[in-house]
C-alpha cells in the first residue's frame, strides 16, 4: 500500500464521502432466485457462470476482488486501486471520474462493477450504451459493505467464503460495540477539512467508526451530511476527540495551530488527536474492521 498522500488523493476521498453518503441507501438484498442477484440500482442480474473477465471502477470495490481471493479474473481497474500491492499492476481504464472508453472495448469485459460514489450517471449510460453488464454497488454503511460483499461471494461463486468473513467482521464489530458500550460517551469529532472547519455529520459512513467505539459524534444532528462550523461552534461544543485524515505527519500540529482559541479544546489540551489513513476509513470495503479496530486501539 503506498503510504505517501497527497492532497489530489485526499480530496479525492472526500470527494466520494460526500457523493457516497448523499446517495438512497439500499436496505436488503431482494433474491428472487439462486441465480438472480438485484444491484443497488435495483437491476436483476443471472449468473449461471462466473465472470471470466472483469473491470472495477473504485477502489473499494477492487479490494473485495482480492478479498475473496478472485482476482485471476479482473483485468482492469482505475489509477487509485492501490491495495493491495498486487493491484497496483492491473491495467488501468483511467481515474475514478474520467473513464478510457476505448480501453474497456480492447479488454473485452464480461462484467463491470461500478460504485454510485465515483462513478458518474454519464459513465453508467455510456457503457450501457457499448453494451456492457454494469453491476452498480452503494456500500454506504457497515451493511452495505455486508450486501455488496455477499452480492461479490454469489456471483462468483464463493459465498460460504463470504460468509465466513462477514462472522468473523461481525464478531470483531459487536466486541468493539460491546466494549464501548458505557452511559457517558465522549464526545468527538470528524474533522474532513481544516478551513473551512466541514466535519462529518451523523448520517455518513466514517460517522460508523464513531458510533461503534462508543463515541459521541458532536455533528449528530446535522441536517447535512458535512456541515459547516464555526470556530466558536467548536470551542462551544468542545470535544474530547479529533479525528482527522492525516496527509501528513504534521496534520496534529495544523490543527493546534489553525485557529488560536482552540487551545483550550479538551482535545488539544489532553493531546487526543487521532490521524488515520483515508484510503482507510474512506473506503466502504473489507478493510471497515481494520479501520474500526485501529481506532479502537487509539481511543484505548
């Protein structure tokens, strides 16, 4: 995994967050026979055979490939599918937002999988328009991770695999919920961006990694997904923890230093600034229980 950001690459991630958790959430997986899988654009799809020849457009979903250990059949993916290090190898089609059309025809896929978060409508038509399967996923939650993982297991013919995985994430994630459990939780904050101060509010994806390590998001109840706040907001609502993407290893100081009255946040004063990789926590994939512990490990 490359452990070099850049600001191009974090903006990226956020990018997606924010279109990701904008999106309609899928909330059960509709069978309607063993060979019928629905996607989260509520597409029917029949696999009587595996896909012999894929292409994943994002990240996440180019990690789940090698999760169930099926990448013998993906032969394309985009410039930012970078974990594992065996991805980094796979012809690339392009980035997440610009799609070379041409060289998805020359590759000759049986099957694209697409995410809503990165992928734009105008990519879904366009490669409709060539022809192609386009199965569209929307992990936009740990359940959603869930779905799309067990949609991956079924078309590719290893669901007792998928399955297996899921106990074994929902045994980590209930531990950690348990653990957390306690009638007083901290408060705490996502921060996505410094100036402005946008935090992640309560209906997002990384809100998750808060909530299960039994900690009290202070944009909750924010109507938006990443609101806005003021610096006096924040000194207000005073967290005990700050949780931000770090780009690099000075992200603390940044903080420390971007506005003068926040030396007196509970946060800064008892040193509780959390950096974590966004490729980490911004993914909606099999890593969500490596974040999650990772920033259990932290706060304890």
């Amino acid at each position: 995994m490359t452990t070099k950001k850049t600001i191009p690459i974090l903006m990226i991630s956020i990018f997606l967050l924010l279109i990701l958790t904008n999106c309609k959430e899928k909330v059960q997986v509709t069978v309607v026979n063993k060979s019928e899988i629905i996607d989260d654009l509520d597409s029917a799809f029949h696999f009587n055979a595996v896909p012999q020849r894929v292409i994943t457009l994002a990240p996440n979903l180019t990690e789940m490939i090698y999760e169930l250990g099926v990448d013998s059949f993906l032969i394309g993916n985009t410039t930012y599918c970078n974990y594992p290090e065996e991805a980094k190898g796979i012809t690339k089609i392009g980035d997440l937002l610009t799609v070379d059309y041409e060289k998805i025809i020359s590759l000759k896929p049986d099957l694209i999988f697409i995410t809503v978060e990165g992928n734009s409508k105008s990519t879904y038509d366009k490669l409709k328009e060539y022809g192609f399967r386009v199965f569209v996923s929307n992990p936009r939650n740990y359940k959603g991770i869930k779905k799309t993982f067990t949609d991956f297991g079924r078309i590719f013919d290893k669901t007792e695999l998928a399955m297996n995985k899921i106990a074994q994430w929902d045994s980590i994630v209930d531990s950690i919920k348990t653990q957390s459990t306690t009638s007083d939780s901290a408060s705490a904050m996502f921060l996505i961006s410094i100036k402005p101060i946008m935090l992640a509010g309560g209906k997002t994806f990384v809100n998750e990694f808060l909530k299960f390590c039994g900690l009290k998001n202070i944009a909750a109840s924010s109507q938006v997904n990443y609101p806005l706040f003021s610096r006096e907001e924040i000194l207000s609502k005073n967290p005990a923890y700050i949780i931000h993407p770090f780009i690099q290893k000075a992200t603390a100081v940044n903080i420390k230093k971007a506005y003068t009255e926040w030396k007196n946040l509970t946060a800064i004063k008892n040193g509780n600034i959390i950096a974590v990789d966004p490729d980490l926590f911004f993914r909606p994939g099999p890593r969500f229980v490596i974040a999650l512990k990772y920033l259990y490990k932290k706060l304890h």
